[in-house]
C-alpha cells in the first residue's frame, strides 16, 4: 500500500452554541464548512451547551434548543456517522480540562479578549466567571481531540490564538502533549463574516435582538425575501464590492456563495440596474438554499429516537478519544491516575 494512504487524516474540531437557531452567518462562516471537510479529514463537531451557559438560559427551551441545534447542525450536512457529532455537556472531560487550562491561562489574556467585551458590555448584569474563562473551556474542547484545525468564523480568530498560546505554554513545561491546533476561517469576499442586514458594520448574530438584522436558516422563502429587500444600503445604487459599500459588499458575499459567482461577475450581472432587483436576487438565491435545509431539519426532528440514538453514540465516540488526553494530561501533572 502507498505510504500516504496509510497516513491518519489530520484532526478538525469546531464548535457552535446552543442560543438561537443558527443564522446565515454560522452557516456560511462555519458550519457549511465544516461538512466539506468530513472527507479529507476525521471531524469532530460539538454543540456547545456549557459555553452556552454563560448567559442565562430558561431551562425547558434550552433543552429544546440543544435538541434542534443538533439536528440543525446534522440538516447542515454533518453526517454522523462520518464525523463524530456530540453534545459538550455528555462528555465531562470538557469541564474537567478546562479547569486544569484554567491554571495555564492568564488573567491578562482573558481580559484582552473581544468577545469579552462585547459580551459584558451586553449582559452588564451577569458579567460571571464563566463568561470570562469561556476561552480556556473553548481551547479544552480543541486540544481534547488533539486537533489540527478549527474551522471558524473571523470573530473566532482571537479565541484559537489564545488556544495556542495555552496549549504551547503547557507543552513547554510538561513536554508534548498538545497539537497545535490552526483556525480555518474562510476569506473575506467567501463569508468570514457575514454582516447584520441592518446594521453593516455590526457581524449577523444569533442573539441579535432585532430579527430584521439576521436570516434564521429556518426562516420561510417570503421572510427571507423581505428581509433581503429592508437590507441597509447605500444611496448610490451601483453594485460594486469594497470599501464604503459595506451593505452591497456583504449582500454579494452572500449571493457568491450560493451562486458560485466571483465579485466581478456579480458587478457585471447588475450593472445599470438598481438594488431591487439585487435584492430579490439575493434573497432568491438564499430562499433556494435554504430549503433542503429545512426540510431534513423538520424531518430529523420528527424522529427523536433517532437524534438521540446519534448524539449518545456521539459522546461515546468522543469521551474515547478525550479520556486518552485528559489521562495523558492527568499523568504529566503529577495526578494519581
Ligand atoms: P451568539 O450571538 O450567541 O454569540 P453567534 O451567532 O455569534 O452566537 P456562535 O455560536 O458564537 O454564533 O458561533 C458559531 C460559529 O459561527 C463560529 O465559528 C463563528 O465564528 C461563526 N459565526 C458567527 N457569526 C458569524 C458571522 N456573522 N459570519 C461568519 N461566521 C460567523
Ligand atoms: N466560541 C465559539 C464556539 C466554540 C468553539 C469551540 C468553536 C466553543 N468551543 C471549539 C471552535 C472550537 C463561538 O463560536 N462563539
């Protein structure tokens, strides 16, 4: 047999949280990604309810939502048997290893972060530990796995650097223990970040508390077709990409993405017309995207049984290549195994 093809595949793990359902901007800057990959690489995906957590949460509709982000995730194309697909919560070496990074982190580090604080200056009034550590709960989850590769939207970049910093610190002191994991994140005319509807300086969120600023993948045709002609522009009416077309830019990411056409041959495409009808292209474009999506969605969901029977067989998979880490993590500590 050839060498290379003996050669394991290389590691991908990637992450998404529980808190709405996933918007256009997960998809196209992350979990669309993450199905392409499942062939070159051995993936592993989880829906992370832990770092959901640190914004409070009404029981009985998180639990729901854990449930149907999961079967968003697998409508996603994330095929469970190819990938192991799991939910952080059932497999306690998540916790359990981000307390030892916990001890490996600074305090500075965590403050520098941006998500930090966009977060506390949005919950002024649960600005809680947890919120604060969520970056060494995030580096647990990659090096549990032994990852080579994060995919992840541009906002993630910050949180996989400071992965490395933490996983290289550790493996200075104990010797080799980690890989070092690199962030994948897509370019930025193919949707690193996809930007609010409303707002173009603003990243699309799914806890935007304005539902004009965001397309839900599970939103219906005619409300994605709303949405996309209430879309902030510009006064201009000339479809161009760069910079001080913010809106525009971002309305043809998206249409690039679905319709496989470069920057150049949107411009042409809509020269001397107005936004209206790019508009409405767009929307149409996302609306047919969208829809196969949604139907396995209302489908999977239908059949409890079966996500189930996946995400307990997810944790089994996962806990069995994460208790070999965290023994091994365990060990160089000088903790009694
Ligand atoms: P929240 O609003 O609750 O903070 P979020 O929409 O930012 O959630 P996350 O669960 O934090 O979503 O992120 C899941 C993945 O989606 C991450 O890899 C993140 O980088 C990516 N992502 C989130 N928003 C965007 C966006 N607007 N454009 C591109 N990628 C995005
Ligand atoms: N912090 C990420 C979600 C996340 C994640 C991860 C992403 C948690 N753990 C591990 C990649 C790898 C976010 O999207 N806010």
């Amino acid at each position: 047999m050839p060498e290379a093809s003996v050669q394991k595949k290389k590691i991908v793990f990637s992450g998404i949280q529980p808190t709405g359902d996933f918007t256009l901007g997960n998809y196209i800057g992350a979990v669309r990604n993450w199905g392409r990959m499942q062939e070159e690489y051995d993936c592993v995906y989880c829906i992370v309810d832990l770092h959901a957590l640190t914004v409070r949460q009404e029981p009985k509709a998180f639990r729901e939502r854990i449930l149907s982000s999961y079967a968003l995730t697998m409508a996603c194309g994330i095929d469970p048997e190819k990938s192991i697909l799991f939910i952080q919560s059932q497999n306690p070496h998540h916790a359990q290893c981000a307390w030892v990074l916990d001890c490996y982190t600074q305090f500075g580090e965590l403050s520098r972060m941006t998500q930090f604080k966009d977060k506390s200056a949005q919950h002024a009034d649960n600005v809680n530990a947890g919120l604060f550590t969520y970056p060494s709960l995030m580096a647990a989850d990659i090096l549990l796995y032994q990852a080579h590769a994060v995919p992840v939207g541009d906002d993630q970049k910050q949180h996989v650097e400071l992965t490395r910093d933490i996983a290289t610190r550790f493996n200075g002191v104990y010797g080799q223990t980690f890989v070092i994991p690199e962030s994948i994140i897509p370019k930025s005319n193919e949707g690193a970040r996809i930007m609010s509807l409303q707002d173009p300086l603003k990243k699309m969120s799914k806890s935007d508390p304005n539902p004009k600023a965001g397309i839900s993948i599970l939103d219906p045709p005619d409300a994605i077709l709303k949405k996309f002609r209430s879309a902030v522009t510009d006064s201009e009416a000339r479809v161009a990409y760069g910079p001080g077309k913010e809106g525009v830019s971002n309305l043809m990411v998206i249409y690039g993405i679905f319709t496989g056409k470069t920057m150049a041959e949107i411009e042409a495409e809509f020269a001397g017309k107005g936004y209206g009808d790019f508009k409405t292209a767009v929307g149409q474009s996302v609306a047919d995207a969208l829809s196969p999506i949604q139907d396995t969605y209302h489908r999977l969901m239908a059949d409890r049984g079966y996500l189930e029977q996946c995400y307990r067989e997810g944790a089994r998979r996962a806990m069995a290549i994460s208790g070999k880490t965290m023994d091994k993590v365990h060990k160089k500590l000088g903790l009694i195994l």
